[in-house]
C-alpha cells in the first residue's frame, strides 16, 4: 500500500475537537495510515498548527488552526478519489443561505465535511473552490458523514469567533429529524445521560453512556408513529457532543435506522427491504444571530427526495396493515 501527500488542507478546531492530542487526531482522521506515519510527518513538520511545527503529545485548543497534508490511498483492492468537479456540482444547487459571511448548504448523507479519510476533497475543500474569491472560508461545526442536513460555513474570521461564542453559549438552535426504531415512547421527552468516548476493537472512536462521561442531554419529540415499525421524531440538542444523538436514542431503546455503529441489523434489514439506503439522521434547523446585522437567521434544509418516497411508501406499508 503506498500514501500520497499532496496540497495541504487547513482545518480550525471546532470546541468538540479541542482537548485531544494531535497524534490520535491524526490517525482519528487519517484512516487507513498507520501511527508509524503519522509521527514521520509531525516529526518532519508537514503538519503545522498556527504555522508552526507540532508534538504528537501537544494538546488541541480550541480556535487552533492545523494545516495537515491531504491522504490518498492506493491499494490494489481499495481506492478512493472524489473528484473537486462532482463535489462543486453537487454543493452549489444545494446553498440554503450565503450572504459576505456566512453559507449555509444542506449537506447530502455521504459526503464528509473535510477531506481525509482517503478522501482528497470535502465540502470545505469544495466550497474553496467555488469561491475562489473569498480569502477565508471555515467550517463552524461539524455533521457526520453519513449525517444530512444544515451546515453552516464562516466567510470571514470575525464570523467564525462570532458564532464559536454563540455555540458556546448555547444560542445557537439545531433540530435533527430522526428515525428510530420501534414505537417511541410518549413519556420519554429528556435524555439526560453522560456520554463517555472510547475505541472499540476496530480501533475506531465510539461514544457510550457512561458515569464518568461528559453531561449530554436531548430533546425528543414524537413527529409520526408507523404502528410498530418505526418512529420519526424531531431532536433538539441541549449539549454537542460527538454521536450524541446516536447514542442516546440507542439508550433509549431504540437506535436510529440504518446506523451501522449503534443500530440493530435486524431492524436495518427491514428498511432496507423497503427502500432506506442510508442513516435517517437529517440536520433539519438552524437558527443564529447573524454575526454582521444581529439578525435572527433561521436556515431550513428540507429532506430529500429518496427520504421523503421512503417516507411515503412506509405510511403507505403501515396503512396496508392496519
């Protein structure tokens, strides 16, 4: 297997990514490249944090801004290479809201939000190219990949400091449309449950209700029933943590559809015997205090269209059998 560095890619760390050595960063996002490699690049200073050389033992913080290599993979038996043209295609029909600083775009389920991962480009990296003219342009948080939705960019730094404070503080409104497996129970409206990260056997991060975690909580609401099948429920976050929602509706009983990390087989096998390709996680809401005007923006990213058939053809399926 041979590893390709080409162009760097620079990366603000976001205040869920703060707190982590640099070295497990890396090799969290450089999948597929061994330990071995990832300290011969920090130790010969291709990785730059606030342009200057790094440890692999230096701690992130929070507004770092980490310059680090692109990572392309080549084996005989697995290659990835997303081309810049596809992904400028794809994000330009799908900008919400842009104004001089910030851009909001409905990010489609599978594409991640950075390049790594044997991915040369991301929706940051596409973006860039789409305006070439705009000298500064970052990422405010993040979405899973497999995760759809709103995801809002900063045009300008001032913007980002801006509406990192306001996630901070909390000011800043996101509601997830989930489908979850089972009937969803009425009574439960409050997840309040500490969520601990580890690494499972494939060495990947996984997160897990947990005494000694971090204080997590989320809103749920029941949007419509599908007799027994399944539930779609509207999810607010109190706190941000990484798989959040994931995690605590698998501690409720019932994990998200098609969520191969927390998720139960035999239930994804059901929806996709009806049409799910892919995790029902979807970012549907953001709401913020724009950071120029002081204006209230609420940004809508509607669900897509194989989402909504599947939507229909499950009431459609429920219907049948009442």
């Amino acid at each position: 297997m041979k590893y390709f560095f080409c162009k760097s890619n620079r990366i603000i760390v976001l205040p869920d990514m703060a707190f982590q050595r640099i070295d497990n960063f890396l090799h969290a996002r450089l999948k597929g490249v061994p330990r071995s490699m990832i300290y011969r690049i920090l130790r010969t200073g291709i990785v730059r944090i606030n342009q200057k050389r790094t440890k692999p033992q230096y701690k992130l913080q929070n507004g770092d801004e980490i310059k680090l290599p692109y990572v392309e993979i080549r084996s005989q038996q697995h290659k990835i290479d997303i081309g810049k043209k596809t992904f400028c295609a794809k994000l330009e029909d799908l900008i919400l809201y842009e104004d001089d600083y910030v851009i909001g775009i409905n990010k489609p389920s599978g594409l991640a939000v950075h390049g790594g991962s044997g991915l040369r480009f991301g929706v940051i990296e596409a973006l860039r190219a789409l305006r070439p003219n705009t000298s500064f342009l970052e990422l405010v948080h993040r979405l899973d990949r497999a995760t759809s939705g709103v995801l809002l960019l900063a045009k300008k730094r001032s913007s980002l400091r801006m509406l990192h404070e306001q996630f901070r503080e909390k000011t800043i409104k996101k509601e997830y449309l989930a489908l979850v497996q089972g009937e969803w129970p009425t009574h439960i409206t409050v997840i309040d449950a500490p969520l601990l990260k580890s690494i499972n056997i494939n060495n990947s991060r996984i997160m897990r209700v947990h005494k000694e975690g971090k204080p997590s909580t989320t809103l749920f609401k029941i949007e419509e029933k599908y007799k027994k099948i399944a539930t779609l429920v509207k999810v607010s976050l109190i706190t941000g943590r990484m798989h959040q929602i994931r995690v605590h509706a698998l501690h409720a009983g019932h994990p998200i559809a098609l969520d191969d990390r927390y998720g139960s087989n035999e239930f994804h096998q059901t929806l996709r015997d009806i049409g799910l390709q892919r995790l029902f996680l979807h970012a549907n809401t953001l709401s913020f205090i724009h950071p120029h005007n002081g204006k209230n923006i609420f940004i809508i990213a509607p669900l897509d269209q194989k989402l909504k058939k599947f939507l229909e053809k499950l009431r459609s399926l429920v219907k049948t059998t009442l």
